[in-house]
C-alpha cells in the first residue's frame, strides 16, 4: 500500500513526467507486469499487461527533456546520495539507479532503514553503545520514527526529516524531539 509521499507537494511523478522527452512506468502487482509509454508528458498509449511478474514494485525509466534542460548537468554521485538516503528513510525499498550515459549503476536497500543510517554515520566513530536507540509511532496515518546512537564525538551531528525531505534548518518536530529527549533525560538524572 501506498504510505510515503517523499516531498512537499506530491506531485513528483507527474512533474518528472511533464518534463520528460520520454518515460516508461513498468508496475509488477497482482502476478502481472504492467507497463505505459509517454512523450512530452502525454500518454502513447493506455496501461497494458506485457508479461508475468512473480514480485512487486515499480521501475520508471525516463530521458528528461533537453529543450527545457538544456544546460542541465546530471552528477551521478550527487544524484546516488539522494537516492541512498531515500532507501534509508524507507525501510526495505531497493532503489536501482542506472545512468546509461556511463554505464553506471547502483542499488540501495537497508532493512534496517534509519537505524541503517545511524549506524552508516558512525561507521568511523567508537559508539557508546552497540544497538541505535530506535523509536517508532503511528498515530492515525502519520508515521514517525527516530534513531540515535552516542558516540565519542563532542558535535551533535542532527538530521531530521519530513515526508523524506531533509530539514536542513530543522523545524517543530526537530525542536519538539530536542525538548523531549531533554526532558527525559533530566527526568531520569534527577532520580
């Protein structure tokens, strides 16, 4: 079932599509294998079954639009970090990411999503304790999630996220996050 929008407008997939010369969307649901065709945003077809599929997921493949891009330089590394940190922020999604202009190609996927990730930040850190501190809550449809791990540092190193766009400059659930681990902390020392 559909539970992630990653952005701030859910309206990604329809706005790569606008601005692609060419896209394929291939969806493997129900033991088939689904597939559509556009140019310029406009379907060239309507959705058919071309095969079998024993799995699900989703692969769209796309040439963005040179006329509107035209001076548009795509970096492969820069664009596998993002995709990287999608994979983090979704537990078990595998996102395959080819660039067929250098033949370069990589696939992310952490079962342990941002547990994954503390544990990927503190790669080169002594940690005070093994295991992140992990801490899940759903309440209605919004689910949220935190991890954390002390190392030997003296920086705090924060990230936060919402709808898995990096809030950079933070926001009320970092700030209410901060207020509560400070609480409970306190909370505990003074016992």
């Amino acid at each position: 079932t559909y539970q992630v929008s990653g952005g701030l407008h859910g309206v990604g997939a329809s706005v790569v599509n606008a601005l692609s010369s060419w896209l394929r969307v291939n969806v493997r649901r129900d033991g088939k294998l689904y597939q559509q065709e556009y140019r310029e945003g406009i379907p060239k077809e309507e959705v058919k079954v071309v095969g079998e599929a024993s799995d699900t997921g989703t692969t769209i493949t796309f040439i963005a639009d040179d006329e509107i891009f035209s001076k548009a330089k795509y970096n492969f590394d820069v664009l596998s970090e993002r995709l990287r940190e999608m994979a983090y922020l979704n537990k078990e999604l595998e996102i395959c990411f080819k660039d067929d202009r250098k033949e370069c190609e990589k696939t992310f996927y952490f079962e342990g999503g941002i547990t994954s990730f503390v544990r990927h930040l503190n790669r080169n850190r002594v940690v005070r304790h093994r295991q992140p501190i992990y801490i899940s809550k759903t309440i209605d449809s919004t689910i949220v999630e935190a991890a954390l791990q002390y190392n030997d540092g003296f920086a705090e190193s924060t990230f936060s996220f919402a709808n898995c766009v990096n809030t950079v400059d933070g926001g009320a659930h970092l700030t209410g996050f901060r207020t509560a681990l400070t609480r409970a902390l306190n909370d505990y020392a003074r016992k």
